[in-house]
C-alpha cells in the first residue's frame, strides 16, 4: 500500500512539474513565432529608409511674396555614399497651393542620386491669388521625413480681383495733342478672363485701344498673368483749355476694374482779324469819315483777356474804335468792334492803307485795310465853275480881239 501510494504520488508529481514546463514551453514557441514575424516584415517597412548622409540644400528657406506669385526652387541632393541612392520625394504645403517637383523637364516623384555624387530638382509653388497675410510652410518630405522646410511669409491681403493701372494717369498738352497711356490689366482670378474695354469719354473725344501691336476692343488675359494696353485719346479741336477725367473701363463675366486718366489740355492763344463780309476796303471823302466793322475771332482754346485794338494811320488820319478793348472772348467766339476812320482834310484822291492790330498779352493780329480818297462834291462843283469862269472868259477875249 505505502508503496503504490508513494508511486502514486510520483506520478503526480510529475505531472504537477511537467504541466507548468509545457506552458513556459508554448509561451516561448508564441514568442518565437512573433518574432520571425516581425523580422519578415521589418526589413519590407525599412527597404526605402533614406540612407545617412544625405543632405538637401536650397538657399532660399525663408521669402517674401504677394497673392498670386509662383516660387522656384532650386534643391540639390548630396549623396556621399559610395553606392547609389533612389530618394522618394513629396511635397507638403497648405491647403489651394499648387507645386510640382521637377527634374530634366520631367514631374518627378523619386530621384536616383549616384555614389558620391549630387542632383538638382526644381519646386515650383503657386501661392493662391484668395489667401490671408501670414507666414505658411511648405515641406519636402522623403518617407515620412521632412528633409527641407521652406518658410513663405505673403506680404498683401489675397483678394479675387483684377487691377487696371497706369504709372503715368496724367499728361499735359494743347488741343492739338495725342494723349496716349501705357497701362497694365492683371487678372488676380483663378481663371483666365476675357475683358471688354470702353471709356467713358467727354463729347468729341475719340478713345482707341491697342494691345500686342493692334487695335482692340477686347483683350483675354489669364489667370494671374497681365497684359500691356496703350489708350490713346484725342480731344476735339476747338476744346477749351481745362482739366479731363476720362474713366476706362475694363469688364469681364464676374469681375471689372477702373482707371480714371487725366489730359490737362493747354490753353493756346490765337486770334484772327477780319471783317463780318470778309472785304478790307472801303471809301472816303478828304476830310469825312467812314465807319468800319471788324471782327475779332478767337481761333484758339484759352479765352482772350483783355484785347486792345489799335491803328497805324497815314499822317493826318485818325482811327477811334468802339470799344477800344475787348474785356473777353471765349474760345471758339467773335466781337464786333466799329472803327471810325477820319481822313485828312489835305487828303488827295488816292488809295491809302490803315493798318488795325488787335493784341492781347500772349497773341496778336494785323490786318491792312485799303482806303480810296475820293473828290468831295463840293471841290467837284467849285472845280467846274472854275473851268466854266475860264472857258467864259476865254470866249470873251476871243469875242473881244478877234475882230481886230
């Protein structure tokens, strides 16, 4: 009995020792097992692991732009390993911003860089024209890496708009002159846009648009680029001398932009001497007077200011003008003046000239008007009957001698 007891015993001792080895046993076999597993996978998450050494270099990290702008980037990889390297590259910028990795004219999204050796590739990024001032970043990763950290500060509130502008709006001139502007339409939208061009031009002016060597009425201008528009305005003739606005217009679909040009037009002094028939003669008697209308005409585009008239006269004549100054004449009208001519009383029968000058500050004219003097009726009648006394007495000393 004590014997099969004691036998009994061993057994299950045994069996209390065997039951926890087999445990540690399966729990080491499931460590095991885990751990080939993870060596057959580690090796697959780490055969693209960015060898060491390599750098990547561009001097510009840290820039300024405007709404709209596109960077370029120049990026070297510098391999100083002694075997080849396939780098996997991706860029990682905010949100609406267009870039592109480039190499060799290709887009590219790894590069190979030889042993000990160097390659460029270009980042192009497209800031959004619609962005908030402030400081952005934009990425260069390899395998989950940021390799190259690029800091963008955009210096101007981003607006969706189009710019018409010109760096000279104002220029100077006569009424004879041709204004012409050189300005820039730049189109801050995110699509390309057709605009129509107009002025809204005072009477009398004519406006005319050019672009690229043509004249147009229209210009197409894509998204974020510019194009060169000359506008060239004219003024009508007989325009007064003053300050112009001349607003131009340019309208697309959604949006449009305004400019407000300026031609300062000159006044120019001119004035004209004539007559409301247009004849410079006339007649007198020595010693009568002839009254004469002359016209002064402003031909030029600032007022005439106090405009004096005068005569020069053959000695003993006299010229007296009413009114003898002319306060104003607008630009483009006329004044009637009467000059009151007074022959000489020794004048003989003949033509003479009288010379009248209309002058004011900045202008003047001169025109010559012929006179004929012609015998009065009463020197014609007291002529007669002295050639009748003579004819007379010549008859009588005929009358009276002839018979001897």
């Amino acid at each position: 009995m004590d014997e099969q007891h004691k036998t009994t015993q061993d057994k299950d001792g045994e069996w209390l020792m065997s039951a926890p080895a087999s445990k540690v046993h399966v729990l080491k076999r499931t460590l095991l097992f885990i751990f080939f597993i993870f060596l057959s996978f580690y090796p697959l998450s780490n055969a693209f692991a960015l060898p060491s050494g390599v750098t990547f270099f561009t001097p510009y990290t840290d820039i300024d732009v405007t709404p709209g702008e596109t960077i370029s980037y120049t990026i070297t990889i510098k391999n100083p390993n002694k075997t080849p390297v396939n780098v996997p590259l991706r860029v990682e910028a905010p949100t609406d911003w267009k870039t592109r990795l480039s190499s060799g004219g290709y887009t590219l999204s790894s590069i190979a860089v030889d042993a000990e050796s160097d390659q460029t590739v270009n980042l192009s990024v497209d800031v959004p024209l619609k962005i908030d001032m402030g400081t952005y970043q934009v990425r260069l990763v390899s395998q989950d890496t940021t390799v190259l950290t690029l800091h963008v500060r955009v210096t101007e509130q981003g607006t969706y708009q189009v710019e018409l502008k010109s760096d000279q709006p104002n220029l100077e001139g006569t009424n004879t002159s041709t204004f012409s502007y050189d300005m820039r339409l730049k189109n801050l939208t995110p699509d390309s846009q057709t605009f129509a061009l107009r002025a809204d031009a005072p009477s009398g002016w004519n406006v005319q648009f050019t672009a690229e060597g043509k004249d147009v009425t229209s210009v197409n201008v894509e998204a974020g680029q510019s194009k060169s528009i000359r506008v060239t305005l004219t003024p009508p003739s007989q325009i007064e001398a003053g300050t112009y606005k001349i607003p131009i217009m340019a309208e697309a679909k959604n949006v449009s932009a305004k400019e407000t040009l300026e031609a300062v037009i000159r006044g120019t002094y001119r004035l004209r001497l004539t007559t409301p028939s247009g004849v410079l003669s006339s007649d007198i008697t020595a010693g009568g007077e002839r009254k004469f209308t002359i016209r002064i005409e402003n031909a030029g585009s600032a007022p005439l200011r106090n405009v004096h008239l005068s005569a020069d006269t053959p000695i003993g004549w006299n010229v007296t003008f009413d009114p003898s100054t002319v306060d104003e004449i607008p630009s483009g009208e006329t004044r009637d003046v009467t000059a009151t001519i007074q022959a000489d009383k020794k004048a003989i029968a003949g033509d003479y000239v009288i010379s009248l000058t209309a002058r004011t500050a900045e202008t003047s004219d001169s025109k010559d008007v012929r006179i004929t003097v012609k015998t009065s009726l009463l020197w014609g009648t007291v002529a007669l009957l002295i050639i009748a006394l003579v004819l007379y007495a010549l008859y009588r000393l005929i009358k009276k001698y002839g018979r001897r």
